[in-house]
C-alpha cells in the first residue's frame, strides 16, 4: 500500500479514511457502461501483479472488497472521484478518460509492486486506503515528443513510453517522425522514403562537434501496422498520438530518397545522403508544385494512420505536426526556382514563402477536418486561422501566437528539453543544453503572466520534448526523461501554485515513492545523487556551458 501523501502528480482533494480495502481471491471487478476499456486494462495489471482472478463483477458495488469503474457525467473531462471504504474501492470517471485516470491512481495507491507483471508475493499490492480522492487535470494537453528520428525507437519502445505516459496521467505523444537523419514511417506510394531514407551508414557520437563516429549502420521504420498498432495502443490509454512530419526544413532523408524534392538548382540533391552528424542542415524542400503534390500524399497517408476520432478525450487527435522549425532560407535565396516563386506569389521575402508553404498544408489539412500545428517558426510571415503553434524557442512565440488568437503548447527549451543536461556537475552524459533540474522543471509554469485571462485560455497545455541526438538507446532516453517527465506531470496534470510557492521539498519527498513505482516499471532514471558509473559517458564530447547559447 501507497501513502494517501505520495501520489503523482498530486491531486486536487484528498480526504482520507481511517481503515483500508483489501483484494482477495473474492474480489471481483466491474466496469459499468462506458469504462469497459479501463476496467478491462486495470484488470489486465492488475490480475499480473497480484495473481488475483479479479472476476467480472456485476455492479460497481458488487462485493465488499471488490473495484468498480461507472462514469458520472457530473464530473469534468478526464476527472475522476475515487473513494474507497468499506465496501471496496469506486472509480468514476467524467468520461472514458477520466475512469482511466483515475484507474491509474488506484494503481499507485496499490504500492510498488502493482506496477509489476507477476506477483512477488500474497501480501504484496494488495491493499488500498480508505480515502475519498477528487481530481482533474489542469490542462488538456500534457505532451511528452519523443524524436524516433535521430536515433529509431523500435515499436516496443514506444509502446513502452505510451505505458509510461498513461502512468503520469500525460494524454500527448507527439511523434517526431521525420528529420535529416532519417524517415520512420512507411509511405506506400513513396517506398524510398524508407528504403533510402529510413538507415544512415555511420553516427556522430556526441555533440556535433565530438570527432568521434559510430561506424554500424543505423536505421528502422514503422510499418504501417506498426503505427496502427501504435496509434491503437494509446488509445487504449487514451493518449492521443500527434504525427510530425517536418517541412520545409529538417528534410535531407526525404531528398536523399526523392532528390526532385530539393533544391536542385543550387546543390547535387543526387548526391546527398542521409545525414549523420547534427545540427541545423541547409539542405530543404524547394517550394515547386511537385513537392506540395508529394506531401499532399505523404499526409494523405498519414490521415488514414492517425486517424482524427482514433484517440484521446480531446479532439488532440485532429493535429498533424507540420514542423516548420528551423528552415535556413539560403538555398531559396540563392535558387532560381524559388525566387520565382516569389515573384509569381508576390511575396515579400523568403520568409513569406515558408508561410505560404505552410498556408498551403494549413488549408490543405482544414479541407480534410484536420487541424495543423508547427514549431513557433511559422508564425513569421503570418499563419492561418485554426492552425496551433508548439512555442519552443521561449515563451515569446507562443504569446505572440494567444494573442492572435491560435492556440499554444507550451514546450519552450529553456525548460523543459529534456535532452539539456540535468546538472552542472562533470558526470552527466552528454550534457548539452541549459542546466535544468528536476527542481527546474517542477517550477515551470506554462503560462506567462503577461497574457490575459482570454489569451491564457489559447494555451492548451505543455509538453516535454526528448530529443534524441545523443540519446542513442532506451537506456539513455530513460535518464534524460525520468524523472523529470514525473515534474512535469505534475505541472500539466496538478493545480499547482505560482512557481516561486511550490512545496518542491513535498514533491521530492513524494518522489522517493515514485522511485520505487519507476524501479518496478525498470526504468533507468537519473538518481538522486547522479549518474550511475555505466551511465555516464565518459571521453565523449556534450556542449560546454561556458560557450554562447543555447548550448545545443
Ligand atoms: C526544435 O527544437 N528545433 C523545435
């Protein structure tokens, strides 16, 4: 059994009782009318932890001792009140969602053990607080990007972070599937998109700036039953999954499969290859009718995969991630096509191109009942109505973006990148980045001040975002992530107060029972007191603090 005082993220009420409920062989289970799919998973990890049949019950209040799941229409989206006394343990749930959430917290109150998949023992996860808890999460979209590009995450990894995510109450993957350094979806009617596109011969190790090479092949993709599996996946945790596939920028994989798609008058596009250092890359899609027809049919692709209704309880799953980040416009300024285009267009300057590259799929997307979102970048030049930013350069893009009325994820790098080093100190791996802590994260607040309340509203909520250049497998997304994806749960999920009041001694001393919930789950956080000797990295080259900004 779990504290009442040590769940996370914390909750907004909790009334504790003064006796507990225990699981036995009698236990039985019950999911009313639309919790079948929470009562179904809790059942499912909760028969392996404990080795209790857990028997379909027949009413939410079926045996004293037993679970049961009901929705109570009352209650907000993805709320839930538990309480659990004599009669056994009584999740009700808003909706769907909310049954979900709250079948999560009954898991942590289990202790441990519950986030095991066999039982250790007769006495182990198995007894629950008496306690009323009532919850909601404070914002609707609480995100973790997980860049599968720059090193592959094969599927059961994702399907593992989906686990991890719905353990932190989190309702966002936004799937970074695209980038210089390699295509991880099938497209059908582009095969080389994979073929070529998806493996690279050799790796930088480190910070581009590192000497050192990784000389075995690096690749992989998801097939499209992959990402159904996915998709299918988090819904089931009711995670919605937001495709990115990045344009105009960040786009030398998909030239080096398709070179008509670069600039073709100013580089042997023929010549490229996937890349295999990092950084920001010159080499981006030239801005002719061909390439709007060829992503036009990578999208339509993408539709049918992440389709708008499959997932999650806030219509998040409309979203396509066009990227839009990081576009260096040299080519277009030195290409006859592109200044063509211009010319034919009447645009101001290159930046004016981009927007219109993005107007294009904005509407392209609106047509389709869809909904696009790109990195702050796409602001420049002006953007389309509907269409959503992620603010990752600072706050300032995603303010600019609330106050003309889109709305905004806040995921701004200097707070909550979780690749940025997680300390000062010589021992972390890789360190590149700012400085941020598990404290640092626990004070990000995603709203800014300066907003109105009505311009605050346009904020929908905050994500963590792992880039993955010098994580190179799971073990290394592990330490950059945890723990402070449970930070920033926290911020997203928990009505938390201004930065400056937050109890952070409360949350580390709740997270010494969160460690024993991630050691069960086999995750390789970063502990308390630093890097274990093999997870460092020692020789291998990060960013040093002392150079300009921002360290990456
Ligand atoms: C980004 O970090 N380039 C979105």
């Amino acid at each position: 059994m779990t504290s009442l005082t040590e769940l996370v993220p914390a909750p907004r009420g909790v009334v504790a009782g003064d006796g507990e409920v225990r699981l036995t062989e009698r236990s039985r289970l019950y999911a009313g009318p639309g919790t079948e799919g929470a009562g179904h998973w809790l059942g499912a990890v909760l028969r392996q932890a404990t080795g209790l049949p857990l028997r379909e019950g027949r009413g939410p209040r079926d045996t004293a001792g037993g679970i049961g799941l009901a929705l109570d229409p009352g209650l907000g989206p993805e709320a839930y009140r538990l309480v659990s006394d004599h009669d056994g343990v009584l999740i009700e749930g808003g909706d769907a969602a909310g049954a979900f959430r709250g079948a999560q917290t009954l898991r942590q109150l289990l202790g441990p053990d519950a986030y095991r998949r066999a039982p250790l023992g007769r006495d182990r996860a198995r007894t629950v607080p008496h306690a009323t808890i009532e919850d909601a999460p404070r914002f609707r979209w609480r995100g973790l990007m997980l860049d599968v590009a720059r090193h592959f995450m094969p599927k059961e990894g994702v399907l593992r972070y989906l686990d991890l995510m719905a353990a932190h109450k989190l309702n966002v993957l936004h799937f970074h599937l695209t980038d210089d350094q390699g295509w991880r979806i099938e497209i059908e009617r582009y095969p080389r998109l994979t073929e070529v596109g998806s493996w690279r011969a050799r790796t930088k190790i480190g910070h581009r700036a590192s000497p050192l090479w990784n000389d075995t092949p690096h690749g992989g993709h998801y097939t499209r039953d992959d990402i159904q599996e996915i998709v299918a996946y988090a819904a089931e945790r009711h995670i919605s999954v937001v495709p990115e596939i990045d344009v105009p920028g960040h786009s030398q994989a998909a030239i080096a499969a398709y070179p008509e798609l670069g600039n073709t008058d100013v580089v042997d596009t023929a010549s490229l290859t996937v890349w295999d250092t990092w950084g920001i890359n010159p080499n981006v899609l030239t801005p002719t009718d061909t390439t709007l027809r060829f992503y036009e049919g990578v999208l339509e692709e993408v539709l049918e995969l992440f389709p708008a209704d499959a997932t999650g309880p806030r219509g998040h799953s409309a979203f396509v991630h066009i990227g839009g980040d990081e576009c260096p416009k040299d080519q277009w300024r030195a290409s006859d096509t592109a200044q063509k285009r211009i010319a034919a267009l009447g645009l101001a300057d290159e930046d004016a191109l981009q927007s219109w590259f993005t107007g294009h799929f904005a509407g392209w997307l609106a047509e389709r009942g869809r909904r696009l979102i790109g990195w702050d970048e796409i602001l420049q030049g002006g953007l389309p109505p509907g269409a959503a930013v992620s603010s990752w350069r600072g706050y300032g893009g995603g303010i600019a973006a609330a106050r003309a009325g889109h709305d905004v994820v806040m995921c701004p790098e200097q707070h909550v990148y979780l690749d940025h080093r997680q300390d000062a100190g010589p021992e972390e791996p890789v360190p590149i980045g700012y400085v941020r802590t598990l404290e640092d994260v626990y004070r990000f607040e995603p709203v800014p001040a300066e907003l109105t309340p009505e311009e605050a509203g346009r904020v929908l909520g905050t994500q963590a975002n792992a880039w993955s250049e010098v994580t190179e497998d799971q073990a290394r997304v592990d330490y950059q992530v945890f723990p402070r994806l449970a930070a920033l749960a926290e911020v997203a999920w928990s009505a938390l107060p201004a930065p400056a009041e937050r109890d952070f001694a409360d949350f580390e001393r709740r997270m010494a029972a969160h460690y024993r919930r991630l050691d069960a789950l086999g995750v390789a956080y970063r502990p308390p007191t630093g890097p274990l000797p093999w997870q460092r990295r020692p020789g291998v080259l990060g960013r040093p603090l002392d150079g300009p900004p921002p360290h990456r």
